[in-house]
C-alpha cells in the first residue's frame, strides 16, 4: 500500500442523504478509512440496511461503518428500533446484568442493519449541572458507576459482534461549554483527572474496548494550546503511555466549532496524527476530507509526520476492521424492535419508576426528559 492509500485510510466521512453520494463513491475508491452515518442518512430500518450494504459492496475491501447509537436523546436509528432509555436511566437503576443486556440490544439491532462500530458509550462522568452537551449522556456523578455500568454495556456491544467505542477521553463531563460550538477549556490538573475522568477509561480498556474517542477540550495543566484530539500529552502521553492502550483512537468530528473555528484543518491534522490519532472524522464536507487527506500526504513527504505514525495507525485500524466489520447482509426485520428487547426496556422502565418512588420526581416526566 502506497503512501496515499495509507492516508487517505487515516479518514472517515460522512455524507447527506439516504443514498451514497457521488463525492462518497470517490473518497471510497480514494480509501478512505470508514464511513459514519446520522439521522439524515435513515428513513426505515430496511432503507438504511441496504444502504450500508450499497456502501460495503462499493469496493473490494472491508469498510467499517458506525453510528451513534447511545440511548436517549442520541438514536440515529429510532423508527422501528427499540426505544433504549438514556443513560442517565440507566445509571439510575444501576444494574450492571441490565446495562449488558442494554448493550447486547443495541448491538445486535445495529449489526441487523450492517454497522460495525457503535460510538457508544459515554464514559464521561456527569459532575457539571451546567454540561450542555453530555447531562443525561452520562451513566451518573461518580467515577465507580459510570465504569461499572459503562464496561457492562460495551462488553454487551462487543459480545454482539460490534466495535464499542468509549468517548470523550479524557472525559467532556465537566465542560460548562459544547464543543460541537465552542472550545472548551478545564483546569483539571492530573490528580484530579485521576480521580475522577480516567478511571471510567482505564476500566473500559482493562475491559478490551476495541476503540476510544478523544475530546476537542484543552486540559490547561496538560496543554494550554490543544484540545485532546491535538495533543500528544494527553493522547500519546496519557492514553498510550500511562493507560496501555493500543486499540483505534478516534477524534470526534473535525468540523466541530471547538476544532473548525480555532484552527485551520492542516494544523489540526498535522498535529493530531503527530499526538496519537488514528482516524479522523470529517462528517459534513467531502472537499475537506480531500484537502485533509492531501495535507496528511505532503506531510509525511515533508517529514513533519514521520511514515511509523501512519503505518501504525493503518494497523489499528485494520485490526480493528479484521475483527468487527462484516459483509453485508440481507435485511431481517425480526430482528430489531424484538419483544424480548422491549421487555429489557420495560424493566428499565419499571426499576426507574422504583428508584424515583418518594423522591419527588415524576417517573414519566424523567423517562421523557432522558428519552429524547
């Protein structure tokens, strides 16, 4: 494999629509890395399950598809699927037998429709009141229940033949801002973070979570320029070094606010695949996953990413390919929104309700703010 197609596999995009686009079709047959989809992409289970077949039969080698398929108000796949509460209802029943059956239910509702990669789950910890973007994405306020719950539900995933995905390392749980529109920054020094945002990772990893996403938020004591995805002292130093872990490193979207408005795409691709990343996700623009690509290409050529970075990434990525992607297959409606999936959900629903008795707060009114 040559320098280009090694590059361009460092890629992942995404698209608009219910059918593969042209701009698609050709950073496909360029390489790109993976493929990701929104609720803009789904219309039916039956739709997005040949589509995702449209994408893997595109060319002659595997391609990992994902999807955000957390629970709650993040389902890109709701008309048809089973309803899975938030996490937040979840942490709140705390049952880790159920949180694996949560994680089995997602998992093999996704692999029903051709993913492979579940970006699930969040393993940040819920200590901000004030978090405008995980709040109810979060397992709870400690450190002990979000690993506990958190590595039930990606064993579950994984047990179902599907990439979990633990995010936002080192944790976006703090954050009194959205990274998607601004660049949050925490003071957190190292012993707090080891207190309370790495133990949910570290145990995800010690639980072989095949993949993990970085954050756009700086940590002032690591590196007051870079968000996490931009820097080597929190990617390479923290995760790599310190933790061990050695499965694919994600970046959220690059065309987040906290990345797009702050810095310009070479930079930001330069430094981040310097600081340990080994796919990057432009989810909107083809013409930016081209310009990124060939930034990441004259890079290399100029010695500013040295040639072992890209190989070791295209590893990773490869591993992970070899393990969880799977051909596509044809559609099974029996397979999603099952009564056994619903019961699971119901017993959520009803241990809930037993949580909240004399606390004041509504059961339907919790289930309805953390189910949309």
């Amino acid at each position: 494999m040559d320098l280009r197609q090694m590059a361009a596999k460092m890629f992942g995009f995404g698209f608009d629509g219910p059918d593969l686009t042209e701009d698609g079709r050709k950073l496909l047959k360029r390489g790109a890395g993976a493929v990701i989809l929104f609720s803009r992409n789904i219309e039916t289970p039956a739709q997005v399950a040949r589509l995702n077949a449209q994408i893997k039969n595109r060319v002659d080698r595997p391609v990992p598809i994902g999807v955000d398929q957390e629970g709650g108000r993040v389902m890109r796949l709701r008309e048809g699927f089973t309803g899975v509460p938030s996490m937040r209802a979840i942490g709140k029943v705390a049952d880790e037998k159920l949180a694996h059956e949560i994680g089995q239910i997602l998992a093999s509702e996704l692999r029903a429709v051709n993913f492979d990669i579940d970006f699930a789950p969040c393993m940040d910890v819920d200590t901000n009141p004030a978090n405008p973007v995980i709040a109810d994405r979060s397992l709870g306020g400690t450190p002990e229940l979000v690993s506990r719950l958190g590595c039930a539900i990606l064993c579950g995933i994984q047990s179902k033949g599907v990439a979990a995905c633990a995010k936002h390392f080192p944790g976006h749980g703090d954050t009194a801002l959205d990274s998607h529109k601004a660049l949050p920054r925490l003071p957190h020094a190292m012993e707090r973070l080891e207190r309370v945002e790495l133990p949910p990772f570290h145990a995800a990893i010690k639980a072989g979570v095949a993949s993990i996403m970085s954050n756009h938020v700086i940590f002032e004591p690591l590196d007051m320029l870079y968000p996490t995805t931009m820097s080597r002292a929190c990617l390479d130093g923290i995760l790599r070094d310190r933790m061990g872990f050695d499965g694919v490193v994600f970046s959220d979207d690059m065309e987040m606010k906290a990345i797009a408005a702050n810095f310009g795409i070479e930079q930001a691709v330069i430094r981040g695949a310097n600081a340990g990343i080994d796919l990057f996700w432009i989810c909107h623009h083809a013409d930016l996953v081209n310009e990124a690509i060939d930034y990441l290409i004259k890079a290399v050529e100029r010695g500013d990413v040295p040639l072992a970075r890209v190989e070791q990434a295209n590893r990773r990525v490869d591993a992970l390919t070899e393990q969880y992607c799977r051909p596509a297959r044809e559609f099974d409606p029996s397979a999603i929104n099952t009564p056994q999936h619903r019961a699971v959900v119901e017993r959520v629903r009803k241990l809930v309700d037993d949580a909240l008795a004399g606390s004041g707060v509504d059961p339907t009114d919790f289930m309805k703010m953390n189910s949309k």
